[in-house]
C-alpha cells in the first residue's frame, strides 16, 4: 500500500542518512508470516505478540503437523519433530553417537552434519560474510565443480555466472528460471529488472541442461510484478 511504501522509503533515509526515493527501488515484494494461532483466550492479541516459535501436533488419527517457526530454524525444527515421534512411540529410537559430547543431545544426530558445500576441515583465513555480495564465494567447497562447468568465466551478471546456472540444473534440482533467478540466486530480490534481462539465456542453459520448459514468459510476468507500476515508470 501507499502508505507502507512511503513508511519504508522514510525510515530507510533515516537508517542511511541520506534520502532514498522511489528511483532507488531495484525490487519489491510483500509477504505473509503464518503464525499459529494462539488460545481462544489470546485470541485478541496483536500479531507482533504472537511467537515466531514452531508448534508440533498429533491428530487423533496420528498425522503429526509441524506449523509455524521460520526458514532460519528449519533444522532445529526438523529434529524436534524426530524427537517427539520418537516420544510419541511413532518412530523407533536411535542410539545417535555424538561426535562432540559437549554440543547437548540431539536425538537425530544432525546437528553436526555439515551443510552441503561446508569444507571438511577450515585451512585459516576468515568466512565470507553472508552480507557480502553474490558470487562463488557463497558455494563453498561446491564453487570447485563450478569452475569446471561451461561457463565459469561468462558472467550474466555480476554475482551470476552461466556455470552457476548449470550448476543449480545439475546439483540443486532448478528446472524454472523463477528456480535459479529467485530460489538458486536471489537477483530477482535484489533487481528485478536485471534479472528481467537476464532471463533469456539463463532459460537457454537450463532448456540444455534438463531438456525441460524453463517457463520463461512466467517468470518475465512475474519480474513485471517485481519492479511495480511505479518503479517501472
């Protein structure tokens, strides 16, 4: 809405120190938090109070839900869930061996399974940071087979190479362009209209890699819908 657009471009000129405009939007979008809601009791809260926490529940029927908490704290989410089928006597126990006795309990044993791209041992220097800009430093020890990949040095924009896109065909399951520019990568987040002009070809290298429709008139609707009427003008 208007009202919220101005709220956001106001408290951005404060954040920043200087004034930030309409011009300045590469990318818009609005979402929806589900939260689960709270007792008939609470049920006047404001949403702000209401936790961010998941929620695990079993059915009479046995179907166990896993509703609420957020995309940041899907691993803990998934090892509570094991836990309490586990209580629940719906999954067997396992005697899990934890490599660090320290790290507490886990009874899926997941918390010290590294993460897909994570090295096998650190050689010194510093992580990227997560607030750095895209670009082969954010896959890790994957970015090794992505600089065998046709492509690795064609970039389609900074951040965004033709190797990354084969690699999100082959390794990460994309078969979209929506797939890779705003799941695989998130230029369509950062510029919507970049990623407009880019979404020709990265349809050709995945029409190459999967022998699938990329459904590229569907994403270049929905990058319309990114930029907005106004930040088009």
């Amino acid at each position: 809405m208007e009202a919220e657009i101005n709220f956001i471009l106001e408290e951005a000129s404060i954040a920043l120190g200087q004034p930030v405009t309409r011009a300045d939007v590469k990318s818009i979008w609005v979402g929806l938090r589900p939260l689960v809601r709270p007792p008939a009791a609470d049920a006047t809260q404001h949403t702000r109070q209401v936790s961010r926490e998941h929620t695990i529940v079993k059915s009479a029927q046995g179907l166990v839900t896993v509703t609420g908490g957020k995309w940041t704290t899907y691993r803990a989410m998934a090892e509570d869930v094991i836990q309490r089928c586990q209580e629940w006597g719906s999954l067997e126990p396992r005697n899990v061996v934890q490599p660090n006795p320290t790290a507490g309990a886990d009874a899926t044993g997941t918390s010290h399974h590294r993460l897909a791209g994570t090295p096998a041992q650190t050689h010194g220097g510093e992580a990227a940071s997560l607030t750095a800009a895209p670009g082969a430093h954010l896959y890790g020890s994957d970015n090794t087979q992505i600089q065998t990949l046709p492509g690795h040095d064609r970039w389609l924009t900074p951040g965004l190479s033709e190797a990354m896109v084969r690699f999100a065909a082959r390794s990460e399951f994309a078969l979209t362009v929506e797939d890779v520019l705003a799941r695989r990568s998130r230029l369509l987040f950062l510029d919507a209209k970049t990623a407009q002009q880019v979404a020709p070809r990265v349809a050709d290298i995945l029409s190459e890699e999967t022998g699938n429709n990329p459904a590229l008139p569907e994403f270049l609707g929905l990058s319309e819908a990114y930029q907005g009427a106004w930040a088009r003008a």
